[in-house]
C-alpha cells in the first residue's frame, strides 16, 4: 500500500522561528511532491511543489527532496501567526497516474 | 491564476435525497478533475478522476452508483451524491489539473454535506 507518513503535531514554534515540516512517502516511483497548507474549515491552498532532489525556494518556504531516503520537507523561516494551519503532503502516484496521495497533515501551531 | 469554484458551499439535505455539487476552473480549462471527501481531523481520500468527455475512473470502494460523476466540458464537473444517506456526510472538494509539463493540482473551497 503507498503511503505518505506525517507527524500529526501539532508542532508548536514561536513567532519568527523556524518552522521544519517532515514528509516520508513509499512509493519509490513517485516523480512529484507538493505541500498544501489547510486551514480549519478550508480546502488546501498549493504553497510549493518540487520535482528534483535538493532545495526549492520560494520566499518564506524551502522545499527539501531526497529521493534516496523518500523523504521531503518543508521549512518556514520568520514563522508568523497566519502560518498556524496544517500542512498537508502529498506525493504522486507512480506510474502513467497524475493522482495524489495525501499525508494526514502536521498542525503547525506559531505563538505569538 | 488556476482559480477553481465549487457550488454549493453548504448544503444541507433530508435523508434519501439527491445533492449536486459544481465544480467549475475559471481561468483555465482542466483537461482533469478530482474528486476528495474528508472527514474531520483525516486527510484527504480521493474518490474518482474524472477527464473531460470520458467516464470517471473511481478508487476502490467508492460505489459509482452512488457518487455519479460528469465532466462534461473543460471547466465544469458534477458530482452527484445520490440517495444520500448520514455517513455520507463530509468535506466533498474538487480539484482541477491542466494539461502541460505540470502535474499541478489546484482545489476549489469544498463542498460540506450534511444529510439529516
């Protein structure tokens, strides 16, 4: 069975701190892997996607991709209140598929 | 960009009735759709894709009788919940895919079902 595994959290960070998000997926032929942030009572909103091994960034948000160790993470520097949401991992199916296997999400909880 | 809209937002229905959910990509044709439920505190479960112009493929264990999917044009999928029952009660969000390099999906706000 593919699986993508999340810590639930939540993960509780002060305000301006450094926020880090780990992922781990199984699926070895999974070629694309993106990060959703979910706000209670709302759909996921698309913060970033990366598609090759290394660091991806984009503002406030690196994304991190090790193929070898099947694992991808998140970073939020400069934390902020409005980040508190969970954040959801997802992973491509492998194969010809363009569907999307979820985490069940970490909850990032930023402290004033 | 890649703006996509459900309609309703909220519904609330008797048991044993049927509920149509919209799901339309407004500034971009999706060439593919999907459909997700979630219960409070889950992830996301996919239900079926759906490409314009062909059936709907679904996941293992989700009755197509039930949840009757259309993707009629390439901006617009319905999905309907028929006979809907309390179990089926949950968080029902679309999301929508173009065609291209990307395999980016981009959801729309979600629908909740509440059956009484």
């Amino acid at each position: 069975q593919k699986e993508v595994e999340q810590n639930s959290g939540p993960l509780s960070v002060p305000e301006g701190a450094i926020a880090s998000l780990n992922c781990t997926y199984s699926d070895r032929g999974s070629q694309s892997f993106f990060w959703y942030r979910q706000y209670s009572g709302k759909s996921p909103e698309l913060i970033m996607f990366i598609y090759s091994n290394g660091d991806k960034e984009d503002g406030r948000f690196t994304a991190q991709l090790n193929k070898a160790s099947q694992y991808v993470s998140l970073l939020i520097r400069d934390s902020q209140p409005s980040d508190s949401a969970t954040y959801l991992c997802a992973v491509t199916v492998g194969g010809a598929t363009n569907k999307l296997i979820f985490g069940t999400g970490t909850l990032l909880a930023v402290q004033p | 960009g890649a703006v996509v809209s459900q309609h309703p937002s909220r519904v609330i229905c008797k048991s044993g009735t049927s509920v149509k959910i919209e799901c339309r990509s407004l500034d971009f044709q999706a060439t593919t759709m999907f459909w997700y439920r979630q219960f409070p505190k889950k992830s996301l479960m996919l239900m079926a894709t759906s490409n314009e112009g062909s059936k709907a493929t679904y996941e293992q264990g989700v009755e197509k009788d039930k949840f009757l999917i259309n993707h009629a044009s390439l901006t617009l999928s319905t999905l309907t919940v028929t006979s809907a029952h309390p179990e089926d009660s949950s968080f029902y969000i679309c999301s929508a895919m173009t065609s291209g390099y990307t395999d980016t999906q981009y959801f729309g706000p979600g629908t909740r079902l509440t059956v009484l």
